[in-house]
C-alpha cells in the first residue's frame, strides 16, 4: 500500500512538472516577442527621428530668413523673375508649393508665423499681424509689388494685404481658400489638442510621406465623384478611376502627390506647427472688409471641399 501510495505521488509529481513546462515555454516565448517588438519600436522611432532630422536640414539649406521690422520670417525663392508671392494653406511652409514650381515662372514661398523656422509671435495671431509681416517681407526683398496666389487657409492672410496695401498687390488669386466667418469643422479637435502625439510622431511622418502620395489617384477619383453628386455630374466610377490613373501618370497631379507627402510630414519636421494649426482656425473667423478691396481677385475652388467650406467662394 505504502509503494502505491508513493507511485501515485510520483505520477503526479511528474504531471506537474509537465504542466509547469506547458505553460512556461509560451509565456517566456509571448514576453520574448513583446520585447522584441519594443526594441524593434524604438529603434524604428531612433531611426525616423533622424530621417525627420536629415529632411529638416535638407530643406533649411535651401531657404533664407529675413529680419524684418515686424519680425522674422522664413521663404524660399524658386526659379526666375518674373515672380509670384505664394502662400500655402495650413500647414504648410515654404518648401509647399503643391505643384505651382513646375508652370515656368519664379515663386517666392512663404513659410507664416508659426510654420517652419518662422516664430509665432505676439501680435502675429491676426491676419492684420501676418499681413504687416509679409508687406515687410516685400519691402526687404526689394518688391514694391507682387501678384499673389494663396491656398486654403491663407486665403484670409492674402485678402488682408489686399485691404491693408492695395497698390502692393498686382492681382490675388484664391485657390479653395478661407476668406472668413469661417469656422473650421476641426477647430474642436485642435482645441481638445486630439490625435497630436501622431501627428508629429517622426514614424507617421515618415511612414505618412511614404504611403499617402500613392492614394493621389484614390483622392482624385472621390473628388470627380463627389463633385458629380453635389453638382449632377456624368462621371461613372470606374471613369473617374481611370482619369484618376492619367492624371497621376501624365503628372498633372504632380501637384496633389508633393502636397499630401508635406502635409504628412509637417508637423513631424515642426512640432509647434500643431498649434499654430488652432491659431489658423481662429483668425479664419474675422471679418474681412470685402467693399475696401480693390484689386482684381480670382477665386477658384472646388464644390466638393468639404475642409473649406464652399460657401467661402460664394
């Protein structure tokens, strides 16, 4: 009896060990894989953290500052006079030029108060405030006056300089841009400070400039085809693919590729920029005096727009 009594506990003695073993070899194979994967995250963030930092100094090589009597500012010139003043939309800086580089005449680009190296402030949270600094600007570089071409939330920026100084500028063009009384339909979430931490993460940048320039012909085909619902259109949806398809590959949309690689970085390469988003959304609310503007402006945006609203061109 004693020896059946001690070959039992020894057959149990045995299954738990084995049990033990079970269980063991997994969960020491499970914390192995999530460190792995921690290691493998940190070292991919190491790495876009100086991705972001090589591209930063790539571009900062190729812009100037000017020390002007309302504040610095930072811009780039592009090719050859004649020349047009471009201001692109938020948040862009002065590397933006969504495709206007390409048409044959020089650019001066812009980056405003609180985008790229130009420092936000006090006294630039307003248009008149932007206004002054990109009038100073002209007078440095030696213009007395300037054909302007502002995008999106620029739009406001650009209509203020044309009220505040209008022999200074040549004509104004408005490419679905705010013109004011706007309120942005994501104030909210800037003010509630969402989705920050990825927006200047260096690996969304990276992997965002990486993946997004390759959805151009997706962007593209939704614009024709929301376009064709608010206005009757004729566009069935595998025609609006395939004009899509051409204009990516002609490089028409050449434009919408560097545009959407630069937004996805923005905010990676300057971090302030995020905020200087919800300063944006604030001045778009201001009133612009369209009676006191006097010179010739052509706006041109798309029924379909659904981050300005279209009710700004109207």
């Amino acid at each position: 009896m004693a020896m059946l009594v001690a070959s039992v506990e020894a057959i149990n003695r045995r299954q738990l060990q084995v049990t033990k073993q079970a269980w063991f070899l997994p969960v020491v194979i499970v914390v192995g894989v999530l460190i792995l994967c921690c290691l493998s995250c940190q070292i991919f963030g190491i790495r876009n953290k100086g991705v972001i930092a090589k591209k930063r100094a790539e571009f900062e090589a190729l812009s100037k500052m000017a020390d002007t009597k309302e504040g610095s500012i930072e811009y780039r010139v592009w090719g050859n006079a004649p020349y047009m003043l471009f201001m692109p939309g938020t948040p862009g800086f002065c590397q933006t030029t969504v495709g206007f580089d390409k048409f044959g005449f020089g650019l001066v680009t812009v980056s405003r108060p609180g985008y790229g190296r130009t420092p936000m402030k006090p006294g630039l949270e307003t248009t008149t405030g932007q206004a002054k600094l990109l009038l100073a600007l002209m007078t440095d570089l030696g213009h007395e006056k300037f054909p302007m071409l502002c995008a999106s939330g620029a739009g406001i920026i650009g209509l203020r300089i044309a009220q505040l100084a209008p022999e200074r500028v040549q004509a104004l063009a408005l490419c679905c841009a705010t013109t004011g009384k706007l309120d942005h339909p994501l104030i909210g979430m800037f003010e509630r400070q969402e989705g920050k931490d990825m927006m200047v993460s260096p690996t969304a940048g990276v992997l965002g400039a990486k993946f997004m320039p390759g959805m151009a012909d997706k962007v593209i085909a939704g614009d024709l085809m929301t376009a064709n619902n608010q206005k009757a259109g004729t566009f069935t949806q595998k025609e609006a693919d395939a004009i899509a398809k051409l204009k990516v590959k002609s490089g028409e949309a050449q434009g919408m590729i560097d545009g959407m690689e630069f937004f996805a970085m923005s905010a990676a390469l300057y971090p302030e920029s995020y905020d200087t988003m919800l300063v944006d959304m604030i001045y778009y609310r201001e009133d612009i005096p369209f009676d006191q503007i006097k010179v010739p402006v052509h706006h041109i945006h798309g029924n379909c727009d659904d981050d300005i609203n279209y009710s700004q061109a109207e």
